[in-house]
C-alpha cells in the first residue's frame, strides 16, 4: 500500500491541553524520572479487572468547575478557524495541521488533522459528541485516513465516522474496535457537565460505537500523506496500544496522551508503570531532535 512505507526511524503535539505543544527536553526527562521512580517504588500496580476501582470512577471529581478556567490562554497563540459544529473548536497549528478541541468536557480532547499533498491523516477523532467528520469537510478536500493515538472511548469517539481506518494490531485494540453498548459508558457520560451537551445527545444514549481497522500499522511503519512523513512509535503504559507519530524533518512528535501538560494516567484498566517508565525513557532519548 503506498501510503504505508518501512523506514529506518522524531517534537511534540499532545492531546489533553494546548500547552502540550512544546515539550522541551527538560520535561521529557522529568517525565522519564517520575514514571521510573514510581515503577521502582511500585507505587501502584496497574489490574485488569479495576474497571469500578473508586480511583477510575471519581477521575474527575476535582474538575467539576473546570470551565472556569476557559479559555485556556494557550490557545491564543494559535489562529481559530471558523466551522459550523459548536461542541468543536478549531486550531491552525500550521499551515499544514489543525487542532480540533472539544472544551465541553473535563478532558478537553484534542485530534489532530494533517493534511498532505496525497490524503490527509486524522490523529484521533475524539468524545463522539457533535460530528467531527463535518468538521474535517470544512478544513479539507482530501481523502482522510483515521489513526488512533490508542482505543480509549475519548480518543475514537468518531471513528465510525470516516470511512479508512489504521490501527494497530493488537488484541486491545481489536476488542476495542467492537465498540460499548448504550449504558455501558456511564461513567464518562456522568462527567460531562456543560449544559451545552444536553442538547447535543442524550446522555443515558451515549456509547461507542463499533469500527472496522482497514490496515493494520506497526513500529517503524511510516505513513507519508505527501510532503510530511509520520513515523509510528509504539509507546505503551498509558494503554497497551498507545502510539506517537514522530516527523523526523519538522522535527515534530504527535503524543497522545501518553504525554501532556497535565497528569498522566497510568491507573486505568491495560495501564502499565513499567511499559510507561520505558516509553519515557525512549521519548527523552529523542527530545534534542524534537522542537514541537
């Protein structure tokens, strides 16, 4: 397939919050000592079955007057490009790359769109609230290929929508991929807060729905959507199948959330201290060819 290429192997756009837009190599370091010393200390250890564990079901608890803190200064480094779909707003990062943020909800979630000069690659597709697919008709003509930064529901929320998708290979995501009923999602459903949403969806409707993955992608793979070239890093401890896309000419790496200006998850069910500790490791390796 020719949008998918093996190359020889680098930057940072995360997905919690604006600010993780530049991640200097001080703070990639900082992230590799933290995750190390709590795997050594074995602070906690990430179960499988934790799905009601009190400490999942009450993230968030603090963030009930999260909005009071918006809009996040950060944003205003960053043009605002006008669309129709008022759960989204949107970002030029670049002339090439937009942010779609969804402040409505305590995680603020953030996808990405890189366009190229052959297609264009959405880097996660968000919550599922509002249509993010009549979002990204507005910002592009081209073809869209979606790639999830991991199959947590915040992150494929709009899968369903597009019509090529990339996934990883592993059982996670396979599982994932088949989607949650409605009623299974209480939890995120409970926290979503803003008014605004009500309007939008029923909440007791919410759910995930189910996706197909069309090409499977691995480390090392590149995919290049003409003119930028996004190499895949298998980055696991956040989730099982968390990925970065590192752009080694504009020194550019798109995170996920396995690293942003806020704190990272590593209690949630497929968590893993010890993967994250060595995906920390990897990422401050890489920080001296990283500018963004």
């Amino acid at each position: 397939m020719q949008r998918l290429c093996h190359a020889t192997h680098y930057a940072t756009l995360g997905a919690r919050s604006a600010g993780a837009y530049a991640m200097p190599r001080l703070i990639l370091i900082s992230l590799m000592l933290l995750v190390a010393a709590c795997t050594e200390g074995r602070l906690f250890q990430a179960d499988p079955e934790i799905a009601d564990n009190e400490q999942v079901q009450n993230r968030g608890a603090d963030k009930d007057n999260w909005w009071d803190s918006l809009p996040r200064p950060a944003w205003s480094a960053f043009e605002k490009v006008e669309q129709s779909e008022d759960w989204f707003e949107v970002y030029r990062i670049d002339d090439d790359i937009f942010a779609i943020y969804e402040p409505g909800q305590f995680e603020e979630v953030i996808s990405f769109l890189i366009t190229g000069q052959s297609f264009a690659l959405m880097f996660d597709t968000g919550l599922g609230i509002g249509n993010i697919r009549r979002v990204v008709d507005q910002l592009t003509d081209l073809d869209v290929v979606v790639l999830n930064s991991h199959t947590h529901y915040d992150h494929i929320g709009g899968n369903h929508l597009f019509d090529t998708i990339y996934g990883t290979a592993l059982d996670y995501t396979a599982e994932r991929s088949n989607g949650a009923p409605r009623g299974s999602c209480r939890f995120p459903a409970r926290r979503l807060g803003l008014e605004a949403v009500t309007s939008l969806f029923e909440r007791s409707q919410y759910r995930s729905h189910a996706f197909e993955i069309d090409e499977f992608v691995g480390e090392g793979d590149v995919i290049d959507v003409g003119g930028r070239r996004l190499e895949i890093l298998l980055t696991p401890g956040h989730a099982p199948d968390s990925i970065c896309l590192l752009d080694r000419e504009n020194r550019q790496l798109f995170t996920g959330d396995t690293f942003y200006l806020a704190p990272l998850y590593t209690h949630l069910p497929g968590s893993s201290l010890e993967d994250y500790a060595r995906t920390a490791s990897r990422l401050a390796s890489l920080a001296p060819q990283i500018d963004t």
